[in-house]
C-alpha cells in the first residue's frame, strides 16, 4: 500500500475510534510463528470460526480470529456477514 493511501486510511480509522470510544492500534505484519496453536475451526450451518494464538519468534503473543456466515449477521445486522 502506498504511504499516501496508508495515511488516510489511518486517519478514517482514527476517526472512527474517536467516535465510537475505541482506540487503534496499528498492527505490524504477523513475525515469524515459533508455536501456534488453533483454539476454534468449526464450519456449521451457521458459518464459519476461526481462531488461533501463536507465540512469535521475538515474544509477541498474537491472537488471530475470522467468523463468517449467518450467525455473524443474527448478532451484528445484516450488513455485516463476517469480522476478524
């Protein structure tokens, strides 16, 4: 992504945190994974869920999820189908 178009999209992003209380954190591209375990992959009816944990080379502990499908829209609205 270019530096101009990563500006704006930090400042939307910024200002949507400031409206809805939130705060961003702009997060590095995912290390190199030492251990990672996968806490959720299930795919029913409903969608789909995913998430894992994993322990990078230099410490961080970062914890990843994606869910998908109609059970996303039954909570957040039907506009919305999936979040990460």
């Amino acid at each position: 992504m270019d530096p101009d178009a990563r500006a704006r999209l930090d400042q939307t992003m910024t200002q949507i945190a400031h409206q809805t209380g939130a705060t961003l954190h702009a997060c590095h591209h995912p290390g190199r994974a030492a251990r990672r375990v996968v806490l959720r992959d299930a795919r029913n009816d409903r969608g789909t869920q995913a998430e894992a944990a994993q322990l990078e080379a230099d410490g961080t502990l970062r914890v990843t999820g994606h869910h998908t499908g109609p059970g996303v829209s039954e909570f957040s609205g039907d506009a919305i189908t999936c979040y990460d």
